[in-house]
C-alpha cells in the first residue's frame, strides 16, 4: 500500500489548493498561502538546511516567498517505512556522472530529494565549526578565510540549536564556551560506549554527540525510539529535519512550498537581472516571475542550475565571472575502522553516532597534514553493511553471508575529515541530458596527498582505540565520503568568490546562493549546522539591506 | 494550600477513628503503615517494570518485587485493619532495607563500571539510584509503623520510634525523592512547566518538617504542604500518564511506551512519605501535649 501511495506522491503534487500536508499529523493538512506566477519577491530553489530556514525568516520577515523542490513532500508518519530499500525514494538518484582519479559516489550518502533536503535521511550530528576553521588562511595557514567571522557565527548557531532542540552534553569539552543544549543527551548505544572506552584509554576527550533529535517530546514530535532508521528517514518525527521544523514554520508565516517542482533555468533580462525560474511541474514546464531568485539545491545542484542558466551575456554560466562556479568541490572524508567483540553490540541501535571525539579537529599538533577531522561511532543498517562489506571487502556468497552473521558483534568508528578547497576538483555539465532535457552534471574528483595522509592518520588513530577496547580483527573502511560544499563559495571580493558573505552574487545582484555550495572551506565537523546558521545569517541581512533600500 | 491543610487533617484523623492502645502511637503507626503502602506499591510496579525491561539478567533482580509485595500486604493490612505488631512483618521489613540498601550499592556500582562513569549520561539512563533507595525507605518507614504499633514489643530499634527519627527520616526521603525527580526532569529538559512542581514543593515540604522537627513544634503549615505533596503524588501520575502518550504510537502502543515514557509508578512515593511526614507531625503534636 505504501508502495502505491510512493507511486502517486511520486508524480502528484501535494500542495496546492490553498494548502500543504501538515508534516506531524497524519492525513494532515496545513492551510498555505499562494501566489499563482504573479511576481514574488523571493523564489527559492531547493527547501534543505539552506532553503528551508531562509523561506521561513524571509516569510516571518514579511516577503512574498515560493520555495520549490524537486522532490515530494512526505509525511513521515504515514510515508516512511522501515526499509532501506524502499526508502531509497529519498535520495537524489537523477543521472551524474563521475569521474577524476577518485570518482565520487553519489546519491544516499550525500544527495537528498525531498521538501526538507538532505536533512530528511542525515544521521543528524549538529556542530559547530572550530572557531579557526573560519580562518584558516590567517590562523592555521592552509585554504581560504571566510569572509565572516565565528562570533557572529556562534551567535546564529545558538538560533539554530534552538530552534533544532539539539540535544547534547552539558559540557563541551572543545572550543570556546557555548550555551547549553536544549535537550539533554540520549542513551549511549553499545557503539557510543567503544567509542568512549577507547578515547579514555588513548587519553584524549571524549563526549556525547550533539544531535538533531529530540530526548524528550516537543510539541506533536516524538521523541527519539531508538530504532536507528535514522538515515532512511525517521518515521517518528523525533529527528529535527528541515521537513518538521523550517517549513511548517515558512508555511505558517505566508510562504508557499511547490513540492515536485524541478527548476531548470534561471532567466535574466538584458540588463543582466535575473526574473524568474523556469520549472517543470505536473508534467509541464512554468515559469515564475520573481524579484529575487535564491539557488539552494547543494554543492551539485546549484552550480549545475548555474550553469545550465547561462546566456547571451554570461556565456559560461550565471554568476560565473570569477570562473569559480563549480569549482572547489569539497566532500569530507568518511573513512572508517572496523573490528569485532566478543560482546553483542547491535550499534545499529539508537542514532549512528552517539559519542564523538573532536580531538583531532582541534589539535594541529602531531600531523603530517593540513585539517582537522572528528570521529563518531558507527551503525550501518542491514543492506548498508553488506553493501559495505561486498564493496569494500570484495566478500561475496558464503563468505559474505558468514561476516553479516557477525553484524552484531561488529564495533565501528568513522572519520568527518577535512577536503581541501581544490579548482580541479569540479561540477561541470556533461552532454548528456537527464529526464527534464536538462543537461546533467559531470562531478570531478580526485583525492590531494594531504587527503591521503589525512586518512591514513586517522584510520590508525580510530583502529588503535578500537583495539583499545579489545576489539579483533580490525580493518579498514578506505572508499566512502560523505558531505559537500564548496561550488560557489562566499568571499571577500568577485575575483576570487561567487557570493558575498551575505550569499550573494557579485555578477547578478538580486541572485542569491544560500546551501552549501558557499562553504570556502569545510573545516573537521559535519555541515548542516554552519548551512542553517548561515541561512538565518543570510536572512537577517536580507532583512537588513532591505531596510537600507540596497536589495 | 488551604486543601491541602484539609487534606492532611483528614488523613490524620482517619486514625483518630480507630483510636487503639496509646492513641498518637497508635494513630502515628497506621498512618505511617499508609504511607509504607503506597511506596511500596510504587517500588513493585517500578521494579517489576524496569527489572522486566532488563530481562531480569541477574536473579537478584526478583528481588525488590517480592519485597515490595511483601511490604505492600504487610503494611495494607496493617493500615485498613492494624493486627499489631509481629516478627514476620518486621523480618519482611528489615530485609526490605536491606535489599533496599545493597541495591542500592550495586546500582551504584554498576553506573560507576560504564563509560564515563557517574557522568550525566549514566546516572540518567543507568541502572537508577533512586529506585532501591525507595526500596530501603519502605523497609525504614514499615518498620517504624511495626515498632510504633506496639508500645510494649521488645526493644529491637526502639529508638526508631521517636517522633524525630519519624519525621528526620520522612524528610530524608522526601528530600532523596526531590533529587531524583530534579535529575530525570532536567533528563526531560523541564520541557513541560509542571516539571517544576515536584522540585519545587516537597523541598517546602521538606524544609518546614525540618524545622518542626527540630522545634518540636508541629505547624499548620506543614500540614499543608505535606498535604499538597501527597496530592502532587496522585496528580503526577496523571502528567507521566500525558507524557507516555506523546511517545510514538501512545496508549495504544503501551507495552513500549510504559517503559519509554515517565515512569507511572514514580510520583506516588512522593505521597507516600508526605503521609510518613504527617505521621511525625502527629508525633510531635503528642509529645507536646504529653
Ligand atoms: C546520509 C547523510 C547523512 C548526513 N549526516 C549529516 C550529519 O549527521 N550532520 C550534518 O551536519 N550533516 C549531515 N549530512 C549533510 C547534510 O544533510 C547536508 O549538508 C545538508 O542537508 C545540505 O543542505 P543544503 O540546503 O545545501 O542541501 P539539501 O539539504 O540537500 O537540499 C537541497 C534541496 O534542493 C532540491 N533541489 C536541488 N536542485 C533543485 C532544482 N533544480 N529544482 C528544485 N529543487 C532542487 C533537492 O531536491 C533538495 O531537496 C548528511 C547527509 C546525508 C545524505
Ligand atoms: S533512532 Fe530516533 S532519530 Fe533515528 S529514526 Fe529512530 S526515532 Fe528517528
């Protein structure tokens, strides 16, 4: 049945007729303002961790405000099944291609496609950047500066926190001082507790991660029940998606949400402006008229949408004058150790990454490499795992049958490693073109020596705490990455970035980019909190320059 | 506070109906049997809940629920229809505070063995400190209502009779129950406002049995205050009811969500030894007019 209802949701779009599904009840409905095609002051293309705050603070801020997805608009109540493979419906799986010397794979590990993003199937750890991460030119010597900085920053990541009701421990031990997380800490898992024996026995800190799910219930969310479908989609509302938090807030403050909605083109006039998006809906093409159009649709999407928005007057794509649109993709590395117990550790249970360690994100001492990273602890579902196993391992037939019989005695930590900003490594368009006849993106990738040694630090630190433990035959994870930024990044001036610091284009005025496309540099730590914290930093401004008469 | 003033009178002259051997003593006694009861059958139904939860690993774990039934018909009995003192229910009571006491150092022990130790994380989520700490106070409590029932009875523990033991020990635990709801509803993050009702008032409570007992002056206020106390206990039950339905699947999902939600059995402890405070009260009022 569910399958049916997948198949319908598919093509039909749920909002409309003066309303939206209302994410928390089932069979709900929220009443939606809407606009038609007359000109709005904002459109918005994607509705993830940049979209979705920006719709909701502009809307609040009393702008006319459409966001759009490409994707469907769940209700996880009822939508959302405890299958890894059904719940392949949240992944962006359109066609890519990938190449350069380490091709990235794509989809379920970094590509959302749904109202709420990628933050719909994200595993949910929420932290702050380390305040030098902003800096890392001036401060650490490697990369680029942002042009904003971390005071500012720790100001909108406390809004997000709150808004997010992250909950985490009550002493962090790195970084300058931060408020208290609204909620406090869950339940260690099995895994979180390795994690934390092995720290201790390395010498080095430890904590409880601080993570966007709620320990305690809020308003009509649930809290968190420990059954770890985490990034499949949480069916309980526990998990602080974009979907259950941002966007009931946008809808209720006047914005419209057009769910199944594909921008294929940014249009801009003669003086160089841009005036709307042209999108496919319900098997037809529309175009909307806006005075302001905001590309956030991450680090593939949006200089995809860029460059396909190309014209007479700006050949090589919108907002490309720099030449620096697509460029300096950035993933994070994900590499990971694995060993086995002799106890029953089930680490699928619970959240994946229950206890962390930011040591190694803000030690600089003892590295043969520029960067920080953290580590958490790991629990991949069933299919994951063997997909891991078979990929990774090469196990297959018996064998593999035999190593997924050991799954529950399987301990696991897994690295957020730091990517250098690098031009080569690139989103550029192929020739071929996907089921819209829009040209599709061509994703470059290769792998700098200090990634290397970066990894090769880390998958010995995190095999050595896992040995710690008493774990057995340890191996290596060495093929996965996870997260992306950096395809149209925010700086100081239009040679060298894409957008202010504000999100906005140097090329095109009333173009903005807020996701994270505009991360400079990705620093050690997961990214969807410093995306939000810029949203709402962006909308403020927005809010701002709006007052002075300079949008 | 006014009902509640009316409240706690009326618990303390039911006993006045059935005015027995040495009246204040005997009052006291039913009344702290009372008391007894109601802790008790919150630590039944919590162990039964939590040690089934832990798939009773550890047959220890049987425990606390054969000493809380116990308790529970000991002191039911003793509070409806007082049969008097007797050695079985004393031996039941002892062992209670026993079992009460080594669980509690085994909690304990088991909460510093994890990763982290007594951090927040374990001392929320870990095997509870302050459930077999409840258990030790049925077994003080019932005891004390066994002592006080019979003037004449041996000496054993005599000292367990003085109205400042009673009242000092009420307090303890009323004070030890404040602790406990303090940590599991900052463990909630006081999401809900009336999560500040339990760490609020039995401290007044507590502070003001205190002082009568330190006065020898039992005081209006305190009446009134244990009596709202022991109805904070009843209606609190009623709040943990609300929280387990905001769990995933609600009532209907109960099986879960008993054990995932506020736990049931908890406020009514705070009743419980609100009555043991009455009870002392009514001691101390005797001993001032004697
Ligand atoms: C499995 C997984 C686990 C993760 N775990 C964590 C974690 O634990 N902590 C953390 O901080 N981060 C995590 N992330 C990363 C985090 O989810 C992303 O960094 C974040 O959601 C990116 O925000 P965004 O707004 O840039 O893009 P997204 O959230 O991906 O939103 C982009 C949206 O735009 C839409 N879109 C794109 N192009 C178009 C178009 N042309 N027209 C219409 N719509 C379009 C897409 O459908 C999508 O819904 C995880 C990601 C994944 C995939
Ligand atoms: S473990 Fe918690 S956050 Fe994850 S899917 Fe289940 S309820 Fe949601």
């Amino acid at each position: 049945m569910i399958d049916q209802r997948h198949d319908t949701l598919d093509h039909t779009p749920r909002c409309g007729d003066g309303r939206a599904p209302d994410p928390l009840v089932p069979a709900g409905w929220l009443p939606m303002r809407e606009y038609g095609e007359d000109e709005v002051d904002f459109v918005i293309v994607g509705t993830g961790a940049g979209g979705a705050p920006l719709a909701a603070k502009l809307a609040e801020q009393g702008f006319s405000v459409i966001a759009m997805d490409a994707g469907a608009f769940f209700r996880p109540l009822e939508d959302f099944a405890s299958d890894e493979m059904h719940q392949r419906k949240l992944y962006w799986t359109d066609d890519r291609l990938v190449d350069g010397d380490n091709p990235l794979q794509l989809g379920a590990n970094n590509s959302g496609k749904a109202v709420g993003g990628s933050t719909i199937h994200f595993a949910m750890v929420s932290l702050r950047f380390r305040p030098e991460h902003f800096a890392s030119r001036s401060k650490l010597g490697y990369g680029v500066d942002w042009p904003i900085d971390w005071r500012e920053m720790w100001r909108y990541y406390e809004e997000v926190e709150r808004m997010l009701h992250i909950s985490g421990p009550v002493r962090y031990p790195w970084g300058p001082k931060r408020p208290r997380y609204p909620l406090r800490v869950h339940p260690m898992n099995a895994g979180a507790q390795y994690l934390a024996r092995g720290a201790k026995a390395l010498g080095i800190d430890w904590t409880e991660t601080p993570i966007a799910t709620l320990s305690t219930p809020i308003g009509k969310a649930h809290p968190c029940v420990y059954r770890g479908f985490c990034v499949t989609g949480c069916s309980t509302n526990a998990k602080q998606s974009a979907l259950v938090t941002w966007i009931p807030r946008a809808i209720r403050a006047g914005a419209e949400i057009r769910d199944l909605a594909m921008v294929g083109r940014i249009e801009t006039d003669a003086s160089g402006r841009a005036t709307g998006v042209h999108y496919h809906r319900a098997d037809a093409w529309h175009f909307q008229k806006a005075r302001h159009v905001v590309a956030a649709g991450y680090a593939i999407e949006t200089p995809r949408l860029l460059l396909n928005s190309a014209n007479a007057a700006q050949p090589d794509g919108l907002a490309n004058s720099s030449g620096l649109v697509g460029r300096n993709l950035m993933v994070q590395l994900n590499q990971a150790a694995w060993g086995e117990v002799d106890k029953e550790v089930r680490a699928y249970k619970g959240p994946p990454s229950l206890a962390i360690s930011e040591h190694w994100n803000y030690t600089d001492a003892g590295k043969d490499y520029l960067g920080g990273w953290t580590y958490m602890s790991q629990g991949p579902l069933p299919a994951q795992w063997a997909r891991t196993l078979a990929r990774t391992r090469g196990l297959w037939g018996q064998a593999l049958v035999d190593e997924m019989n050991r799954a529950n005695h399987t301990v696991g930590l897994k690295m957020v490693g730091e990517v250098l900003p690098n031009e080569a490594n690139r989103v550029t368009l192929a020739d071929e073109t996907d089921q819209y006849g829009l040209r599709i993106p061509r994703v470059t990738f290769s792998y700098s020596d200090n990634e290397k040694r970066m990894m090769r630090h880390a998958v010995a630190f995190m095999k050595q705490s896992l040995e710690a433990t008493g774990a057995r035959d340890t191996w290596d994870q060495m093929d996965d990455t996870c997260h992306l930024g950096g395809t149209a990044r925010m700086g100081r001036n239009a040679a060298t970035s894409v957008v202010d610091a504000d999100g906005r284009s140097w090329d095109v005025p009333n173009l903005w980019v807020c996701d994270g496309s505009v991360f400079p540099t990705v620093g050690g730590v997961n990214p969807s909190l410093t995306i939000q914290a810029l949203a709402c930093r962006t909308a403020d401004r927005i809010g701002a320059l709006a007052r002075r008469g300079e949008l | 506070m006014s009902t509640g003033t009316a409240l706690a009178r009326g618990i303390a002259r039911l006993n006045d109906v059935a005015r027995a051997p040495r009246g204040a003593e005997r009052a006291a006694s039913r009344l702290l049997s009372a008391g007894a009861s109601v802790v008790a059958s919150s630590v039944l139904v919590d162990s039964a809940m939590e040690h089934y939860r832990g798939s009773f690993r550890d047959p220890a774990m049987v425990l606390p629920i054969a000493l809380s039934a116990g308790s529970l018909l000991l002191n039911g009995r003793e509070t409806l229809a007082p049969a008097g003192p007797s050695t079985l229910a004393r031996m039941v009571h002892v062992t209670a505070g026993a079992v009460g006491s080594a669980g509690l150092a085994f909690h304990a022990w088991n909460v510093g063995k994890q990763a982290g130790g007594f951090r927040l994380v374990n001392l929320f989520y870990r095997a509870p400190l302050g459930a077999p700490a409840t258990l030790l106070l049925t077994g003080l409590i019932g005891t004390m209502a066994e002592r006080l029932a019979d003037p004449a009875a041996p000496r054993f523990a005599a000292f367990l009779r003085a109205p400042r033991v009673v009242g000092t020990v009420a307090a303890m635990g009323l004070a030890g129950t404040v602790a406990e709801a303090g940590l599991l509803h900052f463990r909630g993050a006081y999401h809900d406002p009336a999560m500040w009702l339990p760490v609020s008032l039995p401290p007044l409570a507590t502070l003001s049995l205190l002082r009568d007992v330190l006065t020898l002056a039992p005081r209006r206020m305190t009446y009134g205050l244990l009596g709202a106390t022991a109805a904070m206990g009843v209606i609190g039950m009623a709040f943990h009811a609300y929280g387990v339905a905001r769990n995933m699947g609600g009532w209907r999902n109960w099986r879960q969500n008993l054990l995932a939600g506020p736990p049931l059995p908890a406020p009514p402890s705070f009743s419980g030894l609100a009555v043991a405070g009455i009870a002392a009260l009514r001691l101390l009022k005797d001993m001032r007019r004697g």
